[in-house]
C-alpha cells in the first residue's frame, strides 16, 4: 500500500516509522529543518527497546509531489486539520481514505466536510512520542496504540487491511464496535489529565497521586461524560473507572502534547480539548465547571502563543 503520512511530528513520526520499517511504501510529509533532517540522516525514532532508523526516507513538503497513496494518516495538530484537508487533495483518489489521529471528537468532522465523508475513518491514537530535534521522535513507555473505524462502525476491507499492515508492523491496532465511544472515551483520558497538567505543570505521577488533582481529574471526566450522554454517545459509567485503571498505568513522567506545547509557549489544542468540552456542553445544556476552569485558565497562554494577546512572561 501507497501510505503517506501528513505530519511527521510524534505522533505521525512513531507510527509511520514502523509501518515502512516493515516494508510499506511511505512517504513522510514534513517541512523546514526537519523535513532537511529526515532527508540527508533519516527519521530516527528513540524508544526505551532501542532505536528504529527510516533511512533512507521518502519525504517532502509537497503533497502534490506524492500524487494518489491508498491511505492518509493525518499527524498534524487539530487547528491545523482544515488547511492540511485542503493541501492534501493531491493525494486523494476515488478509493483513498484518510485516517485522522487528533485527540478530541471533531477531527473526522472537520476532514470530511473538505474531502467527503466517503474518503474518513474515524481514528485516535496513544503514544508517548514527541519531536526533540530534526528528524530525531523520543518515545517513552509501552502505551502504544491505534484505533480506526468506519464512520457507521460498518465492517469493511479497507479498515481490515489497515488493520494488518500495523499488524505486520508490531503496532497494537484495533477496529472497535463503536468508533464514537472510543473517541470520547480517549477524550475523557487527555482532557482530564491532560488539562490538569497543563494548569499545574506536573506530570502525571504527580496529578494522579494527590487526592486534591486527582479529583480534578474526575471531575473533568463526569463532565465529559455527561455530555457525551446528552450527544447520545454511548459512554457508560464504567467508561471512567475504566479510563482511571489506565491514568494509573501509565508511565509516572508521561505529560500530554497539551501540556508541552503551553508549557513550551506554543499554540496548542486546547480548543479541540477542554474548550471542546465547554463549547459541546453549552451546546446541549450541560455545565462543565471544572472544563470551564481548566480552559479559561489557560486561555491567556494560548492567545498569547497565536500572536492575538501580549502580556509580560
């Protein structure tokens, strides 16, 4: 299969490296120094087993230059969805479908009134990776996973297929029954702890062991609950416990993108994350105060990372 993956940050970066370290025809859409790097060194991927080297890679800045793949696997941040949407048209043929893996619940939404519902999957990830210089992806821990599924949760050939290259790939891939609840599910995760960390600075060792952040943490997540309820997503009331077995599980110095990119004063997905809770749960009626906190909170360092606000660090 033709697969190209538009975004090579962590996310894009770890999972494309094993599907073409297992043979599949990738090529890599990245840009500036980056871009640079992955093409004279390769697009190297550090993990606590050892080191997977792509090299030499097939990457550029140019979709258009890739022309028709089989697959897109979309790796950039939520805010950036629409213009890659548009940018990525090259690459669409009448049998391509595209794989969005942002956290949040609006992604294959956003994608599919660009390209068309027919070419979307609905999909999400999980994976502690991230870029820590030119071509060079850190990746700690074993929490490494990739979910997809039509948008009717149907069965089909295209998502089996999928299904097997990550497979063959030694990636934990899954096509779940309900795509919808996994999304919300992932969303009660990353907007809990991940918007808690973000407003404390702490990793999640920490917010998940002091009762005071760690009932932040819950409170987040009985809010999106609710609302998820109110949209008629199918979350039940397991869906947190379950949720709060894996916060545990995960390795104590994990943070989420969220809370390095604020920390680090870049734009993040606050909007898609937290923001998205408030804006869907002002929607159908359901308070989120303790979303509502979070957002606000950390509203002033995201305005002021897009360049619309200016205050003294």
């Amino acid at each position: 299969m033709r697969i190209a993956i538009y975004g090579t940050g962590g996310v894009g970066g770890y999972f494309g490296a094993h599907l073409a370290r297992a043979g599949e025809d990738v090529t890599f859409i990245a840009r500036g120094e980056h871009l640079q790097a992955i093409l004279r060194q390769g697009l190297r991927i550090e993990t606590d087993k050892g080191e997977i080297l792509v090299h030499p890679a097939q990457a550029t800045d140019d979709p258009a230059q890739v022309g028709a793949v089989d697959i897109v696997i979309v790796g950039v941040k939520t805010w950036q969805l629409t213009d890659s949407a548009h940018a990525m048209h090259k690459m669409i043929a009448p049998e391509t479908f595209v794989v969005p893996l942002q956290n949040g619940v609006e992604a294959a939404s956003q994608l599919a009134s660009v390209l068309g519902a027919e070419h979307v999957l609905g999909g999400l990830c999980g994976t502690f990776s991230w870029l820590v210089s030119p071509g060079h992806i850190r990746s700690i821990g074993e929490t490494h996973f990739i979910k997809f599924a039509e948008l009717d949760n149907r069965p089909s050939e295209r998502t089996e297929r999928l299904r097997q290259a990550f497979e063959r790939a030694g990636v934990k891939a899954e096509i779940p029954p309900d795509i919808q609840v996994s999304l919300w599910e992932k969303l009660l995760l990353v907007a809990g702890y991940g918007g808690v960390g973000a407003v404390t600075r702490a990793p999640i060792g920490i917010t998940r062991a002091l009762p005071e952040t760690r009932r932040m943490i819950e409170r987040c997540m009985q809010e999106i609950l609710a609302v998820a309820r109110a949209r008629e997503v199918a979350l039940t009331n397991g869906s947190i416990e379950k949720t709060m077995v894996l916060l545990d599980s995960l390795i104590p110095s994990g943070t989420t993108s969220l809370q390095r990119d604020i920390k680090a004063g870049k734009p993040s997905e606050l909007d898609a994350w937290n923001g998205a809770v408030v804006r869907l749960g002002q929607e159908a009626g359901v308070p989120t105060p303790t979303n509502e906190f979070i957002y606000h909170s950390l509203l002033p360092l995201e305005l002021q990372a897009r360049g619309t606000l200016q205050f003294p660090a």
